[in-house]
C-alpha cells in the first residue's frame, strides 16, 4: 500500500464531550498513527481477502446449481439417489446380466455361516477354509466350526500382548506415534489369517455344537468396550507404578493379576471353553450317491433311446422293458428289510482335547500357508518379505508377514489352488462398487461414475497410498469361471454375512474388481512358484513398519 507507506500522522474527527460540556462543542484532534499498527492492519485485512479467495464460492454454486437444474439426467440420477439411495440408484442392470452365477470350477461347500454385528470375518474365513477340507476328508455332508472358541482366546491373547506392549514402551510418551498404535485398539475383533493359524497352534478347534455362539460374540461391540476400557486402566496403573520405582518382576506380578481380571470378563461374557468334548457325525451315505448317479446315468440313456453303462460302473440291464420302474443300480443290494433306522456308519469321540481334535480330524497343517499380497507401492517393492511390528496376537508366534508379489504371480497361485480343489482365504475392500444385499462386486454393477457424472480413475497403488482402499474384510474364494482362453473372468465368494446377503450367502466378482481390490491370500506352500516360496522361508523380512498401507485389521 503506497499511501500507507508515506502516512506519519492521520487527522481523524472525534467528539470529546466534558462533563457538563454542551455536546455541540467539538473540537478537531490530531492523533498521531503507529505506522506498525497499520502495517499489521494491512497485512491481516490482505490475508483475509486471500482467505476469501480459496473459500467455496457462493458465486460457482450458484452456477453448478443452473447447470444441474437444465440437465434432465441430472434431475433423475437426483430423484433416484434421494429415494433409494446411492447403491441402488447407480445398479446398472447389465453389469449385472454380465455376471451370472455359474462357474467352470467350482467347490462345494457347507451351509452358508453369519458373523452378525462382530468382526470376526477373518476367523469365519479362516475356518470355512479348514472345514471343507475336514468334510471332505471324512465324507460329512456339512459341518461348522466354533468361532465362538477362537473368539475367546483372541480376546485372551490380544489382552496379554497389549500388555506385554505396555511393558515394553514403558520409556514412551503417550502421545509417541508408537505407543498410540499400540493403545488404539487392544483387544478389538478384527484380524489376519496369521493371528488364526497362532490360536489354532496353541489352543486346537472345537465343533460348533462343543460351544455354541453367544449374545456377545454375535453382537460384541458391549463386550470388547469395557474389555478395553479395564486394559487401558490396567496400563496406566503399569505406567504410574514404573515411574515410581517397581521392578520389572514387581510389574510382571501386576500383569499376571491382570490377566485374571481378563479371563473374568471373557468367560463370564462368552462362557468358559471346553477343556475337552464329544464328537460324533454321520458320513455320507455312499450307496445314495451311487444310486443319485445311476438314476442321471438312465435319464442320459433314455433321452438318447440307447441303453448305456452308468457312470457308477454297473451295466443298466432295464432298459427297453415297460415294467422296469428304476434302474437296477438303483435297486437296494442287501436283502435286510427296510427300516427307518438310520444305518450309515459313526464318527464318536468321547473326551477328545481340541488340540487332539485339530490334529487328528483336520487334514491340512496352518503352518503350511503362505501371505501373499499384490500392493504396487514404491515403498514395497515386489518379491520381497515385510513385516507389521506390533501385529501379533499371540505374543510368542510372532508379527504378520508377507510376500509382496506382482499380480500375474499372485493370480495364478490363486488360480492353481482352486483347481487343485481348494478353496481361498482372500483380504479385499469389500465397500468398493459392491451390492452387499445382491452379491456383487463389479466397477461396471456399480456406476457411481454414471450418477455422480465423474470418473473414477484411480489405480490400486492410488488407493493403497492414499488410504482409500485397504483390505478390511475377508472372505473366501469357492469357484471361479475360465473362459475359452483358460483366463479367469468372474470368481464366487463365500461370503459370512449369512443367507440373506448376496444369493444364498455368495457373491459374484469381476476378474478386474479381483484385480483392483483384492490384497491378500492365503495360499498353500505346493501352489506358489519357486522363488516365492523361496521368499516364504527367508528368515529375514526386509522392512519393519507400525502399520501397512495395503491392509487394515480384517472385520
């Protein structure tokens, strides 16, 4: 201001009024002016028309408003997002038509299961992985683990290493970055595959039926709050004591009296665990598969009017006979009379330990898998081994590792796993252009992009990067469609939402939401490469960090 810079004095009327001084009687003032006051009164009034300018602009909504109300599209994506909401307003329905529900390979499962309001996703994904190994081992036509024995234990585990933390950063300040990490959630539900093979080790499985779920692993947000609410208690009381002098064993005594405060609030809001439980099961009926198959091979013959051998080895002998009711592999071998016992033979445990039970019934080893993740990052290069400090929570198995692969190699790993006949635990952003209730998800189901009128355009190392899109949810691959090339193009999800999300619980996705949203899997140690595996038993891990940016505590 250059008439600023030559002012020393500024003539400004005042009225000064006496007592007793008629108010007509004025007089002129000369008041001298502080050239630095002005100054500074300067600088701030130009700051705010700066501020003024990087403000929203009542002038430009003005004018998007004119432009939103003369487009016709505009007023109807409106009128459809206000009433149904973002996600049904922007289903396009040929997205949908492009992804049916039918698979080149696929593998059956058992019934769909429901974590309801808990964040156990990746203990459901985890044992839906181990049970259809059991059932088909030993022939069982469903069965369910319980999550409910895993969930205690976490919660015990997840305790006694949030405090075994505390006692480690004793010198940290609590507004230190490390000691917030460590204290922001203590004993919360979510997790990795890793944290479940670590339970699995220590502690072994249990049936469903040995302990059922409760109301506070269905719904366990009450639970966990005071759970955490007395271990953060419990750490400040550690803190104040060390400060005052305790000696570690004194603090260590501290901490095994804590531990059965924990123990106290976990069983008396989940129950307490068997120590040990029965089991029994029925395997299938073989016969009636036999006779399933005998009775399609004659519906075979008789739409092509040829007598044919049946699938299950015996010649049909009936055909071109009016009175043959049924094929005679159809026909009851034994000549005992029929009753309504059931006869198929017993699987009966009586007094088995879970770690017995892991051992015998569950035939693959937790330890034989490897964590695969696709993360384009410059700061994780491909094909090496990372490390997540303070992820464990099992305190003696140690923090997550991973093997940070390019997407050719972590799709095929995937790819030679399910065709092997195995299904696939798999981390992902599952709130990314996904239809929860219909079981999709798919960038072109999806058109946020044709509502909003803007693309979307960024890549998976964008949204890594910028924290928009880590995985938070697992789930796990049972099937995935190959076209006439032999490349995948939509895969089925087993979701643990329950029935009534997706179609009867499993989801359809696009081979390229695969390859935008889909982090992690967990892949058995025969179906990676060479040098992967190689990478897998390296001792060293080439980076320590407080966090991932490609993944997030799965809930």
């Amino acid at each position: 201001d250059k008439s600023l810079a030559g002012w020393n004095r500024r003539r400004i009327s005042a009225r000064t009024i006496s007592p007793g001084e008629s108010p007509t009687n004025t007089r002129r003032l000369i008041l001298p002016t502080d050239h630095k006051r002005r100054l500074h009164e300067w600088k701030i009034n130009h700051h705010d028309s700066k501020r003024q300018r990087t403000g929203h602009q009542t002038r430009t909504s003005a004018y998007v408003h004119r432009r939103l109300q003369q487009d016709r599209a505009n007023l109807i994506a409106a009128d459809a997002a206000v009433s149904a909401g973002v996600l049904k307003a922007a289903t396009d329905y040929r997205g949908v038509r492009a992804l049916p529900r039918d698979f080149s390979i696929e593998l059956k499962q058992g019934s769909i299961t429901n974590q309801e309001r808990s964040g156990r996703c990746w203990m459901f994904a985890s044992l839906n992985t181990l049970r259809y190994e059991l059932m088909h081992r030993w022939n069982l036509e469903d069965f369910e683990f319980s999550e409910t024995y895993l969930f205690f234990w976490d919660a015990m585990e997840k305790s006694n290493t949030y405090l075994e933390n505390v006692l480690r950063t004793l010198d940290e300040a609590t507004d230190s970055r490390l000691f917030e990490a460590i204290n922001e959630s203590p004993a919360d539900d979510g997790g990795w595959w890793q944290m479940f093979a670590a339970l699995v080790n220590k502690y072994g499985l249990v049936p469903k039926s040995a302990y059922p779920e409760s109301e506070n692993s269905r719904n366990s947000d009450d639970f966990k709050q005071y759970l955490n609410s007395k271990l953060r208690e419990f750490a400040a009381e550690l803190r104040r004591r060390s400060a005052a002098g305790a000696s570690e064993d004194e603090l260590r005594a501290l901490k095994d009296e804590y531990m059965g405060t924990v123990y106290r609030i976990c069983a008396v809001a989940l129950g307490e665990p068997p120590e040990k439980f029965d089991f029994f099961a029925r395997p299938k009926d073989d016969d009636e598969d036999k006779k399933g198959e005998a009775r399609k091979c004659k519906a075979e013959a008789d739409a092509d009017g040829k007598a044919e051998s049946c699938k299950c080895g015996e010649s049909c002998k009936c055909e071109g006979k009016s009175d043959a009711k049924a094929c005679k592999c159809d026909k009851d071998k034994s000549d005992k009379p029929k009753t309504g016992k059931d006869e198929r033979p017993q699987i009966r445990e009586i007094g088995i330990t879970p770690l017995e039970f892991y051992k015998k019934y569950v035939p693959v080893d937790v330890n034989d898998f490897v964590t695969l993740a696709n993360a384009p990052l410059k700061n994780r290069p491909f094909n090496q081994r990372y490390r997540i400090r303070f992820s464990a929570n099992v305190a003696e198995a140690g923090d997550m590792e991973f093997v940070n692969v390019p997407l050719d190699v972590f799709k095929k790993a995937a790819l030679d796993q399910l065709t092997a006949g195995h299904p696939i635990w798999f981390a992902c952003d599952c709130t990314q252009f996904a239809l929860r209730k219909d079981g999709f998800f798919d960038q072109s189901v999806v058109r946020v992009d044709q509502l909003f009128g803007t693309e979307f355009t960024g890549d998976k190392a964008h949204g890594l990067e910028y924290g928009d899109s880590p995985s938070n949810h697992a789930m796990t691959f049972t099937g995935v469609n190959l076209d006439e090339d032999g490349k995948p193009n939509r895969w089925k999800v087993e979701n643990s939402w329950g029935k009534d999300a997706g179609k009867d619980g499993y989801y359809v996705m696009s081979d390229a939401w695969f390859d935008r949203y889909v982090t992690e899997l967990i892949i058995r140690k025969e179906y990676l490469d060479d040098a992967t595996r190689a990478l897998a038993h390296h001792r060293t891990s080439r980076a320590r960090s407080l966090g991932s940016p490609s993944t997030r505590r799965c809930r």
